[in-house]
C-alpha cells in the first residue's frame, strides 16, 4: 500500500511539472487563428463556498435544477468527493433535469462536498471522513490508502457536520426540501453512505452506494448488517441504491466477486429484513470498472430517487 501510495505521489508531480510547462507555452503563443479566453469554464449554475468542518475547511458546490421550484423545495443530493464528481453532476442535471417527462430525471439540486486544493480527492481527509473507528488489527486497515497518516475514525464527526452545520446554512439560502435530501458517495464514500443509513436512520431519505468499500475493518459492516437492519424503525421509508462494478479491480477476479457478493449480500439483508418503506435496488454494472462506476450510473442513480415508490432489483 505505501509503495502504491509513493508511486501516486510520483505521477502527480510529474503531471503538475508537465502541465506548468504546456501552461507556459499556451501563454508565450500569441497571434494565430486560436484566440485565448481565459481559464476555467462559465458554468454560472455552479455556486461554490467554504465552510469549516471537524476535520478542517471544506469547499462546497451547490447546483440548482434548470427548473421552477417545486412545491416545498428542490429535494437535494448530497455528493461526497464533490470535486472529483460535480461536473458529472452538472452535465447530467443540465441535460436532463430540464426534460422530466423524457428522462424520468426530477428537480434535484445537487450539494457537491469536498476539499481544498488542487486535487480531486483528498485521499487523507476523505479516510478520516467516511470511516468509523476501526477495530481490526490488519496493517491494511489502519494505514488508509498506503500512508500511516491516512487515518480513519471521523464518520460520525462528519455525518453531525452534514446534518446540522452544512444542512442549516444552506436551508438560510436555498429553497431545499431537506426532508428529501439523498446522500450519494463512491468507495470510502459508498461505505459511509451505508453507515449513515445504519447509524443515523431517517438522517437522509435516500442513500446511494457506488462501489462500498464493505471490505474495510474485515468486513464490521456487512457482519454487523443483519442486526441493525433488522433494528431500523418499522416506518422508515426511502431509497437504497447499491451499484458496483463488474470489474472493480482489473484483472483480480477474486476480488470482483468479493465485492460484488458484499454488494448483493447487504442488499439481500435490505430485503429481508429491512423496513418494506424502503425501495432498494442493487446493480452490477457491466464493463466498467471502480474509476468509472460514479459515473457510469449516475444518470441511473438521479432516476432512482426521482422515481415511483416501488420496489425494484437487478
């Protein structure tokens, strides 16, 4: 894991030396046909603040439907790792939100959540976010992503900041239907995702789970599932998508159908024994892989919360 970790360090610095010096040749070329506009793209739907949470600053997008407000607000999708994921975000609500009869896509306003700097994903700070205290002794477990300081334990530090710092700031500013927030999070992100369904029952309506890290601390959460989903309250109702890969890691065949059977086997406890409010679907995404898989269903994921109260699984 640490090996792995310094040969991501080693990539980034040699993207970033690399794309200083395309950067300063774009700047010196001057004159032709290719007429500079500037940096960045004008995306005015796209509102961004900064807002301190229990484990430092974090940068927030906010994206509002193409769309009148609805009665009681824009029902909102909380999406972790927002800046690697906002720009899926915005092509899929400016493409299809607009046309809800065509795509079966309601008025979603999407809250993006991430981090400072330049970088897509914090590998650090998302650990120490979306994972619980641990109690596995395996190395793997404690040094998160390959690097010792890469430590989990802040989960429920960070489920209080989004339900109660993040959630009253933005309710002061957007007309949201807080009573219809989904939380969406991918790997780590997955994982806390299926911990908030589990710990904070009725925190958000709707909870999505793209490629679950359920293998984390030799597998607490899926051992755990049985109990406390048989203890959620009767009435509790909303959605669960669970979607994984079918490759998940390449060429690791093994490892695929572990993680897909930890996929199928949550969903099956869902079923079984979870609350019948609960409309739950789990996919298996064929030909992609743990990068892709976000994206890949999020269209799918944006018409499962906005869909009729049935259940359904694939």
């Amino acid at each position: 894991m640490l090996l792995r970790y310094l040969h991501e360090v080693g990539r980034t610095v040699t993207r970033r030396v690399q794309h200083r010096a395309i950067g300063r040749r774009v700047a010196r070329l001057a004159g032709d046909a290719l007429e500079p506009l500037g940096p960045g793209l004008p995306f005015g739907e796209v509102q961004r603040f900064a807002i301190e949470g229990p484990g430092g600053r974090h940068t927030i997008y906010v994206v509002l439907p193409p769309v009148p407000v609805p009665a009681g607000g824009y029902p909102c999708l909380y999406l972790l790792d927002g800046d690697a994921w906002i720009g899926t975000a915005l092509d899929a609500l400016r493409a299809q939100a607009r046309f809800p009869g065509h795509s079966g896509v309601g008025p979603v306003a999407v809250v993006a959540i991430g981090y400072p700097g330049p970088e897509p994903v914090d590998l650090g700070r998302r650990a120490r976010d979306f994972l619980p205290p641990h109690v596995s002794a395996r190395l793997r477990d404690r040094f998160m992503q390959g690097a010792p300081w890469h430590q989990p334990g802040g989960a429920a530090n960070f489920l209080d900041f989004l339900t109660g710092p993040l959630s009253a700031a933005l309710a002061r500013r957007y007309p949201l239907d807080m009573a219809r927030r989904a939380l969406c999070g991918h790997s780590f992100g997955g994982y806390f995702a299926l911990y908030a369904l589990l710990e904070r029952p009725g925190a958000f309506r709707s909870h999505a789970a793209i490629s679950p890290s359920l293998w984390w601390d030799g597998e607490s959460l899926i051992r755990s599932a049985p109990e406390r989903i048989a203890g959620l309250p009767a009435a509790l109702a909303g959605e669960v998508l669970i979607a994984v890969a079918e490759f998940e890691m390449a060429g690791q065949d093994d490892i695929n159908r572990m993680l897909i059977g930890h996929a199928r086997r949550f969903d099956e406890v869902l079923a079984a024994s979870g609350p019948k409010g609960l409309r739950r679907r789990c996919l298996v995404l064929a030909g992609e892989n743990h990068q892709s898989a976000l994206t890949a269903v999020f269209s799918e994921m944006l018409r499962f919360l906005s869909g009729p109260a049935e259940e359904t699984e694939t």
